[in-house]
C-alpha cells in the first residue's frame, strides 16, 4: 500500500520512459483513473485497459513515444502532496509553460485539465502538471 497513489503513478512513469518500456502497469484507483484520462484526453499516453486480479484490479498504461522515440512526456511533476496540499481558485489557475504542459486538477466536477477548468470556472487540488 502506498501512502500518495498519484506520487506513486508518476515515478512509475517516470521509471518507464526511462526504460523505454510500451506499458505499464500500476494498481487501480478512482483517482487515477481521472488523471490518466485526462492524460490520454491530452495525447500524452495511448490508452489504459483494466486488468481484474481478484483484488482491487490493474490499470495497464500504453505510453507514447514520438515517431524516432523521443517521449512525448519529458516532466512529470507532483504539485500537491499529502503534506502540503495546493489549493488554486478559478480565477488564479494559469497554463503551465504558457500552455505547453498540462495541470490536472481535482475539482468539484471531478478531475479535470487546467483548459477544462478554467473553461468550466472552477477550481481545485492541483494534483500534477506534466509537459
């Protein structure tokens, strides 16, 4: 059991590209899932599948890779953490690197890109921001 399930997801990612791994797999949450398809809603991975193990099942992530292998993802960065949360008004969520990367937030309309949130006027936990 890990005490920071989003911290967890992105070192596993982290992890992977460095390997130049295709996939890989992390332990599924409701959480996650939010973040990852806003990641995917965003171009940054391929596609997720469920894995049931009998337990609390399996999220396998396809990663993207550019067309030489470059990654598509160079930073992964957790905002808010168990110890020090990050709260962001709608009015104060800005685009990361002037629109280049993404925040991902976690809202009353649940988990949403920095775009949809200011979009959508609200704010929430800045959980990560990725370019």
């Amino acid at each position: 059991m890990t005490n920071d399930p989003i911290a967890d997801l992105l070192t596993r990612m982290r992890n992977a590209l460095l390997r130049g791994q295709a996939q890989l797999d992390i332990p599924a949450s409701k959480i996650l899932r939010g973040v990852l398809r806003v990641m995917r809603s965003e171009g940054f991975i391929l596609d997720t599948a469920e894995i049931q193990d009998g337990k609390q099942g399996v999220i396998r992530v396809s990663l993207k890779y550019g067309p030489d292998g470059e990654k598509v993802i160079t930073h992964l960065k957790r905002m808010s953490k168990p110890s020090c949360r990050l709260y962001q008004k709608a009015a104060d969520i800005e685009p990361v690197l002037g629109g280049l990367g993404v925040g991902i937030y976690s809202t009353p309309e649940g988990i949403l890109s920095d775009r949809q949130a200011r979009r959508l006027n609200v704010g929430g936990e800045w959980l990560c921001s990725i370019w």
